[in-house]
C-alpha cells in the first residue's frame, strides 16, 4: 500500500492562532509577545480638532409661540396656514417643537408672514 504525505506551509496561521488564543483569553508564547502583530498607528500632528456640535436654535421656542399668536391676531386667515405648519412638523403645539426643529419652523412661519 502506498503512503502520501503532504505538507502545507501557511505563514499565517501562526499568527492566526495567536489572535484566537488572545481573543479566548488564552496566553501568548514569548516569541508571540516580541512580535508584533500590526504596525502602531501614526500619531497625529498639531492640536485635536473639536467634535462638531450643533449650531444653537436661531429663534427660542417662547419667541416663535408669541410670532405665531401675532401673526393669527393680525391676520386670522393665516390660521389654516399655521395648523398646517405645526402638522408638518408632527406637532399640534410650538411647545412640542425640539430644539433641531425651531429654526426651520421658525423660517418658514417667517414666511408666512410672522415678525422674528
């Protein structure tokens, strides 16, 4: 009967059981813990640029409702136009508007005439 032997040589796979091992919480040989496995990341240069925060509302949620009830005191036709405004925003109060909502909402009651 015949024998077969066969050899296969992956340089991978060393390190591949040594990141599972690592990973299980299995311990490194020493010549594992001498080389390393990735290049460090590169350091950055000057100073760390800040997160990007959101801009503040333009219009407070006091001055829209007082814009809004001027505007339907000064023209009750505006009424309908108002309701709608609120309804596309998914509110039926200024006072449910969120902070990220003010601005446009009070853009566009602007637009229809309000004074901000």
């Amino acid at each position: 009967m015949a024998e077969l032997n066969i050899t296969i040589h992956i340089p991978e796979l060393g390190e591949l059981a040594a990141a599972l091992r690592l990973r299980s919480g299995g311990e490194q040989t020493a010549a594992q813990m001498t080389e390393p496995s990735a290049p460090p990341a590169p350091a950055t240069v000057g100073q760390a640029q800040p997160a990007p925060t959101a801009e503040p509302p333009k219009y407070t949620q006091s001055a829209i409702s007082l814009a809004g009830a001027a505007l339907i005191r000064e023209d009750p036709a505006a009424m309908p136009r108002v309701q709608a405004l609120l309804k596309k925003y998914g509110v039926e109060t200024t006072s449910a508007l969120t902070a990220e909502q003010l601005t446009p909402f009070g853009d566009e009651l602007v637009a229809l005439g309000a004074k901000l």
